[in-house]
C-alpha cells in the first residue's frame, strides 16, 4: 500500500520534515519548533453529514475508527527523519552561507509570492546539490539540502519558521513526492 494513501498530499512531508528539523544539532528555534509541534498534532477536523462531533462509546469519533497503521507509519517516517537529520548534520557546514543568506532575506522580504520563494529554494537546492557526495543519489541529495537549508533559514530567522517548513514542504511534494513517499519499507 502506498504510504501517501493515509496521509494525503503533505503529512509524509511533514512528519519527516519535522523529525529531520527537531534531531538536527544546533538549532536556534528550538521554542518556534514546539510552537509548530503543537499545530501540526492540531486535530483534524473532519466534515461528514453524519459526525456530530461526538465520542461513540469506543472512544472514536462517529464513522473515523483510529487507524492504527497510520500511527506505525507515523513513527517510520520519524525514524527516517531522524536518521536523515544524521546525515544533514554532517553537509550542513559545506554549504556556502551565501546561499543561505540568500534564502533567508527572501522570507524575510514581504512583498514576495510563495511562488518566488519556492523558486529561491529552488535554486539554492541545486547549488547545494553540486557540493553533495556524487555517490549520493539525486533524490536523496535533493531532499537533504532542501532540509538542511530549511534548518539554516530558520537559525538566520526563526520567526519565519512556519513559513520556512511550509515552503520547504510544497517544495518536497511538488519535486521529490513520490520519492519521500517510497521511503519506508514495504510492509
């Protein structure tokens, strides 16, 4: 079964994304990262005709039993961030603060889309990948400089945060979705 089918278009993103970000050493936003914890572990609100947003005596919310594999492949996807966030730690420093500095001024400008500051990451992402080991392959070199920018931005502007992960998550599902998606073991 593919592993997007349980949590749509950006919760594989998210999670690994997070976990990648919350195991990397030295990080400036430690207090912003809880803060983001606590809205991406918000409930999700389901709309059904028949919900009234009551407990039924199991303890599940009406016609949404608790899928238990979903909390398995949860903790997968964490594992694999973690285990990514090792490997971020040790290119982080070969990346050119030019480029980061870059990318932080862009979320810092206000009158710029999301378009263009994905597009920013965008090219940040391909001069960090000319510094990654050859042997690496293009997937996984990609998907680690997009986190290991997103980490950077974030020390340089921790208030961007949220808007920093979330860019970097529509950058990760827009260019590396199905690879993010086959990262954990068939079952």
């Amino acid at each position: 079964m593919n592993q997007a089918d349980h949590y749509g278009d950006t919760g594989v993103v998210c999670v690994v994304l997070f976990s990648f970000l919350e195991s990397s050493s030295d990080i400036a936003f430690a207090s912003k990262l809880s803060t983001l914890k606590n809205q991406l572990l918000a409930p999700k609100q389901f709309s059904s005709a028949f919900d009234d947003g009551e407990l039924q005596t199991d303890g599940n919310s009406f016609g949404h039993p608790e899928d238990r594999s979903l909390v398995a492949n949860e903790d997968i996807f964490r594992n694999i961030g973690a285990q990514l966030a090792v490997l971020g730690d040790k290119i982080a420093a070969e990346i050119e603060p030019s480029f980061v500095n870059s990318l932080a001024q862009q979320f810092m400008m206000e009158n710029v889309s999301s378009q263009e500051v994905t597009q920013h990451l965008s090219q940040a992402v391909q001069a960090v990948m000319r510094t990654m080991p050859r042997e690496m392959e293009q997937e996984k070199a990609m998907l680690l400089a997009a986190m290991v920018l997103a980490k950077k931005v974030a020390n340089i502007v921790p208030a961007f945060l949220q808007q920093v992960f979330n860019t970097t998550v529509n950058y990760i599902n827009h260019n590396l979705h199905d690879y993010v998606n086959n990262l954990a073991p068939e079952n």
